[in-house]
C-alpha cells in the first residue's frame, strides 16, 4: 500500500561568517533546526541521536508527517557536520553533511542531503503525489540554506 519518495539535494553557498563561526552554528543541531521550516519537534536521543518531526501537512484522512532520526557528526578540525539515519526509526531515512572551506572573505558551506520517504499511501497516487511531496521537501530545505545563509552574513 505504501510507498518511497527518494529525494536528494546539494546546495553551496557562500556567508560572511568565518569557519569557526559557521561551524558553531552548524554543529549545534539545535540551534541549526531553528532555522528549518514546519519543525513540529526535535528530541535529542543522547549520543548524537535527534529525532525531527515536521508539522503535519495535508487534510483530514492525507495528513502526513515526516518523522526520522540521525546521529551526528561533527569534525571542526576538517570542517564538516555529517548525519546518518537511524534506521527503524519514523517513516523516513535522512542523511547528509555539511562542508565548510574557509574562502576569501568568509565561508563555503556546501549541503549535501539524501532523504528517503515512505508515505502510507496507495500506489496509485504515487505518480501525482511524489512530485508534490519532492517539491515540498526541496522547498523546506532551500528555505533551511537561505535562514543558514541569512544568519551568517549578519
């Protein structure tokens, strides 16, 4: 009856902020999600282990709701944030990073993120709906870079 929506996304973008301040940001998974649209709830597991919930999204009966956990890494040393999924946890799987590369001026920051979604929905609706729900995810992400981006060059 379900199915997959696979999803990926690489974003770069240049900030004012110098490394160490960007990384300070990025790594603070907290302060990072503050930044990224329809969060509902984000629940630190310990070890590195948070679980993201967005707001439901649809009407009545098609209400749907991301849910997913990933553990995090972050090395400062090489300038990168890195999540994995936690599998068996939510309907979806999440993973990705981020890069930092000091540049003229400030900092490139590049993301890169994989994500796939199981939507309990029949098959049917698969071929109109997936778009839809790509288009979404890319929407929310982008808006992610542009907040990131927004409160680094201030």
């Amino acid at each position: 009856m379900a199915f997959k929506v696979n999803i990926d996304v690489d974003r770069t973008i240049t900030v004012s902020a110098d490394v160490a301040t960007a990384f300070a940001l990025l790594s603070d998974v907290p302060a990072s999600a503050e930044h990224f649209p329809k969060i509902e709830n984000l629940i630190d597991q310990g070890d590195g282990v948070y679980r993201w919930e967005t707001e439901k999204v649809g009407i009545g009966d098609h209400a749907l709701q991301t849910i997913y956990a990933s553990k995090y890494v972050s090395d400062e040393a090489n300038g990168s944030v890195e999540w994995t999924a936690v599998k068996g946890e939510g309907n979806a799987q999440v993973s990705g990073g981020w890069s930092l590369t000091e540049v003229d001026g400030g900092t490139e920051l590049t993301l890169s993120s994989s994500a796939e979604l199981e939507l309990p929905l029949p098959k049917l609706l698969k071929m109109a709906i997936s778009p839809v729900v790509k288009s979404e995810f890319v929407r929310m992400v982008d808006t992610y870079v542009e907040n990131i981006e927004s409160a680094l060059n201030s």
